[in-house]
C-alpha cells in the first residue's frame, strides 16, 4: 500500500520526457525529411547545370579536338581559355557544392563557399570583358555590336545580383538555396542556345524551356512539399 502510494518521482519524470521527446521527433522528423528532398533536388539542378554546359560548349571547346577546333581569331583564343576555364570551375562546383550538404558534409561546403563567391566575381569580369572583345572582332558575324552585348550583360548582372544575395543568405539555407538556383538559371541561356543550334534545332522557345526548367522544378517541388511556392521564384523568377 505504502509502495502504491509513493511512487519513485524520477520514473514519473522520465516517462514524462520520453513523452516530450517522442513529440520533438514527430515535429522534426517531417522537416528534416522535407530538408534532405531540398538538398537532393538542389544536387540534381546542379548536374543538369553541368550536363547542359558540357553538351552546350562540346562542340565548340570541350570535345574541340573532335569537330574542328574552336573557330576564333588568334587574339581570342586566351580570352577562351580563360573564360571557359573559370565557368567550367563553377558547373563542377554547381554540383560538388550540393553534393557535399546531401551527404553532410556542411563543415566542407561552408570552407568552400567564400572561393565560390571569388569565382563568381572573377566570372562577372570575364563575362563583361570577352562580350566586349566578341563584340570588338565581331564574334558570330553580328552585325549589330549593341544588341549583341545586351545579352552578356543582362545574363552577368542577373547572376551577380543572385549570388550576392545568396551570400548574404548564407545562414538561411531554404533562402540560400533558391537565390544559388537563380544565379545558375542567368547562365544557361549561352549553353542552351548552343546546345540547340549545333544539334540542328530551332532556337526558340527551346532555349526558354532549357534556361528555366530549373525554376519550374524548384516551383513544382514547393507545391508538393510546401503546398505554396516560395516568395522568392515569384519575384526572382519573374
């Protein structure tokens, strides 16, 4: 009787936490399910950045010893290799960056992301700088200097405002994520536009289709998981 009465307060205490703690699980497991799917999608936008970049460029740079060369002036030729080499370095890290937060490895992803944010800046200047000298030898026979550079330059613009604020979003990795995502999407018109003509297709609307499948899949994985789709494609992605 004595027994029933006083019952032993820390086998009461420690149901009461188990309970507590099967609670934290149930409202953290769905989110950190829903972060991991996140981390997943992000890695495979990734590898379509560099797949799409190695079939853009393949004919032209890559795989150049096999369909001729790359055909520019002689003075052009560093300028290529230069500006290949940098944006080659960011398609590997568009997929190694991802790849090291989906197997965890967050103390690496961290170590790398201040030499991604200098490639990137070392990307805006030889953007600008090589539109300027394709514009200058009249790369493509374009007969129109200004509207050729409209494109480098919007495409350079947009990519370094997305990177900006995906650095400043650095501990908001939801934020983080999506700003990384629009900053690959202001690169792949170049290598979307190749990929087309040298495999004898129409431009247009493919290149729209190829530069912006991206954003339609971050979109339709926020309305699967999310069931809203998140503010930053609304204004970004417009």
């Amino acid at each position: 009787m004595v027994g029933a009465i006083h019952r032993p307060v820390g086998g009461e205490r420690s149901v009461a936490e188990d309970r507590r703690h099967q609670r934290c699980l149930q409202l953290i497991q769905p989110w950190e399910r829903t972060r991991a799917e996140l981390d997943q999608a992000v890695s495979r936008i990734g590898l379509y950045v560099l797949l799409l970049g190695l079939i853009g460029f393949g004919r032209s740079f890559y795989f150049s010893s096999f369909t001729g060369g790359v055909e520019t002036a002689p003075a052009f030729t560093a300028t290529i290799m230069v500006h290949a080499a940098l944006f080659t370095a960011w398609m590997v890290l568009a997929t190694s960056q991802p790849w090291l937060i989906a197997k965890g490895r967050y103390d690496l992803h961290r170590k790398y992301g201040p030499w991604g944010m200098g490639l990137g800046i070392a990307m805006i200047l030889s953007g600008v700088y090589t539109a300027l000298i394709a514009a200058n030898v009249g790369f493509n026979d374009q007969p129109n200097r200004a509207n050729f550079m409209i494109v480098p330059f919007v495409t350079m613009l947009g990519f370094g405002l997305f990177l900006w604020l995906a650095w400043r979003a650095r501990r908001n990795a939801e934020a983080h994520k999506r700003y990384i995502l629009l900053a690959h999407v202001n690169l792949l018109e170049a290598p979307a536009a190749r990929a087309l003509v040298h495999n004898d297709f129409a431009p247009m609307p493919g290149i729209i289709v190829l530069t912006f499948l991206p954003v339609v899949a971050g979109i339709l994985y926020d309305l699967v998981t999310r069931r809203r789709v998140h503010a930053i494609y609304l204004w970004g992605g417009a």
